[in-house]
C-alpha cells in the first residue's frame, strides 16, 4: 500500500481577491445595464460574453473559498477567448477548434435532467427549477487536463452535494453515474461513433459529496458558452478534466461502480479515479509537467491538482497507482 505525501503546495481555490472584488464592481455595473458587455476596463477574465437574446448571470457573490496569497498571484484566470475556444467536447468534433464552431448548435434551454437510482425520490425536473433553490456560487478552479495542459477557470456553480441532497439518496448510494445528451442533430459529432454514446461519467459517493464538486452553470461570470458544457456541466478540480461532464442530461446513484467513456474506450490509458498525479505517467506520457494555456513553458503538475489538502483524505490507504 502506498499512502501519498501531502501536496507540496497548500490547498488552492485560487480564489484571487483582486479578481472577485473588480468583478463585483463589474457585475454591479453590468446590473446596471441590459447585457453589461464590453464595459471598458475590464481584465479579459471579465470580458465574457453573453450570446445573443441570453442574459448573464448576474448574482451576489457567495462560497468564495480563500486561497493561498502566493498561488494568487501565480495563478491569474485563463482569458476567457482561450477557455471558451480551446476544448474537448467530442460530440462536437475531435478537434480543440471544433466545439466553438460546431456547438451552436446545442440548445441548452428548455432543458431536464433525470435524477434516478438509489434515491427516495427519483424523478426528472426542469433545469430551472432543479436550481432554483440553490445560490450560485463563484470557484476559480484549476482544470488539468489528460493530455497536459491546463487552465484557470472562474466557474458559477452549486455544489453537487446540495442537490443530491434533495432527492434523498438511500444508503445503498455508493457511486454517482453522469451521462451527457444524446441527439445527433444537435451534436453533429454523435453521427460518428467517436465514441459510445452518451458520454458517461462516475464518481464515488465521497467524492461526489465533497464540497468542492461543483455543478457549474457559468463561467467569468456568464452562462456556459456551448462549448464548455451547456446548460449543466461538472466540475471535479482534482480530477483529470474528462471527469467533467458536459451538458448533462442524467444522474444516476448507484451500489456498484459504473462504466465511463474513457475506461470503456481504453481501460489501460484511463481509470476510475483520475486523480491528478504528477507521479503515476500515463502510458504515453509523463504527467508531471503541463502547459498552462496562454503561458510559455511548463510549470510542475501538483498533486491532485495542488487540492490535496481538501480531498487526500478521500484516498487515504488506497494505492493511487492501482487505483488511477
Ligand atoms: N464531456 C462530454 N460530454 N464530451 C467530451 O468530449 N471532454 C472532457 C470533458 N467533458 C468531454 C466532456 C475533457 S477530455 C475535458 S479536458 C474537459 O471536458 C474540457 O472542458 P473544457 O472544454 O471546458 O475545458
């Protein structure tokens, strides 16, 4: 059995206060106006932009998590250009161009997801009304990629715990199954069997309850672009960023560990867990470095994503070369 150090640097919602005090300012003058674009001095991070006819999320600010000064300034937010038009979304292309070009296609409203499994009350609800009770939450989160790159992400969500809490998960709830929508007309990429549709995702129960797990609605303070997963997307910021599901349209709570796209298409190249670790290659590549997207060079990957200190505890006594 292995058991892993702690992570050299501590914790991290880069949570860059500068960044969360300018954007109140911008979203309380944004308030003010019909869709707040284009307000002139703005960092790119606050330059998002709403789609046409869509309002931007405009919301008090909550659930901040501090993080530590020096990662602050390390760490500014990726530009929005670069996270909105650099992606993974295969239902839309395999190429990182492709989502931005092809997802326009995606209609993310009238929207429903189905909440069904190990649950006391299963049902399928109205995106809207599934979050309507809940308060928005700003993370800027690091996302890590597989394939070693990464980025800095200021996220609008609600922890998925919150609402899975509403639908009385029963004891026998020991796994989390996510699957993305099916629809070739609106993802042309599903006309090709890229992949076994619908993209399927898991998480342990634990790590599905961790506080950290988000379900995000927006980024930069906007709705989800298409491309990064609308309506409905997750956000695990410890794990490789394929966990993170996009456009979800099912939740499903399991007793036995279900299947996922990447352990379906490759077992051997992608596991369950996904943690991120610098210390366990993929098997075509090292992960210890990545490229930070609009960056030279290559910084040093941290152990799970440098969020080790929130969530080792989940992995406590498990061999995360076993289990990677
Ligand atoms: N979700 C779906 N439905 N389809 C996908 O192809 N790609 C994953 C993940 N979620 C993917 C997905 C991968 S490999 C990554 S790295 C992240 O989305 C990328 O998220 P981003 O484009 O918002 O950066």
């Amino acid at each position: 059995m292995r058991s892993f150090r702690p992570t050299p640097v501590p914790s991290s919602e880069i949570t860059a206060e500068g960044v969360f005090l300018r954007r109140r300012a911008f979203l309380r003058a944004a308030a003010g106006t019909a869709v707040g674009l284009g307000l002139p001095g703005c960092s790119d991070a606050e330059q998002a932009q709403a789609r046409p006819g869509e309002a931007p999320l405009l919301k008090p600010l909550t659930g901040v998590i501090p993080g530590p000064k020096e990662l602050q300034a390390d760490d500014p937010p990726t530009a929005f250009k670069d996270a909105s038009s650099y992606n993974n979304f295969y239902e839309f292309g395999t190429d990182k161009s492709d989502p931005a070009a092809h997802a326009g296609s995606l209609r993310p409203r009238p929207w429903s997801v189905a909440i069904e499994g190990e649950v006391g009350r299963p049902g399928v609800i109205d995106l809207d009304d599934l979050l309507r009770p809940h308060t928005l939450e700003d993370r800027i989160y690091r996302l890590r990629c597989v394939e070693a790159w990464s980025m800095v992400i200021p996220w609008v969500g609600i922890p998925l715990a919150a609402v899975l809490k509403r639908f009385d998960p029963v004891s026998k709830a020991k796994y989390v199954a996510f699957e993305t929508l099916v629809d070739p007309e609106q993802m042309p990429g599903q006309r090709r069997s890229t992949l076994d549709w619908p993209y399927r995702e898991g998480l342990r129960i634990d790590e599905a309850m961790h506080p950290l797990t988000l379900l995000a609605v927006g980024m930069y303070g906007k709705v989800l672009p298409n491309q990064n997963g609308a309506p409905l997307r997750l956000v695990v910021p410890w794990k490789y960023g394929f966990k993170s599901i996009k456009s979800i349209v099912k939740i499903r709570l399991t007793a036995r560990q279900p299947r996922t796209t990447w352990q379906m298409e490759n077992a051997r190249e992608y596991g369950f867990f996904a943690n991120v670790n610098p210390e366990v290659s993929h098997p075509r590549w090292s992960q210890a470095r990545e490229r930070r997207i609009g960056e030279w060079g290559k910084r040093p990957t941290l152990m799970l994503n440098g969020y080790g200190e929130q969530v080792e505890s989940l992995y406590r006594g498990m061999d995360l070369r076993e289990f990677y």
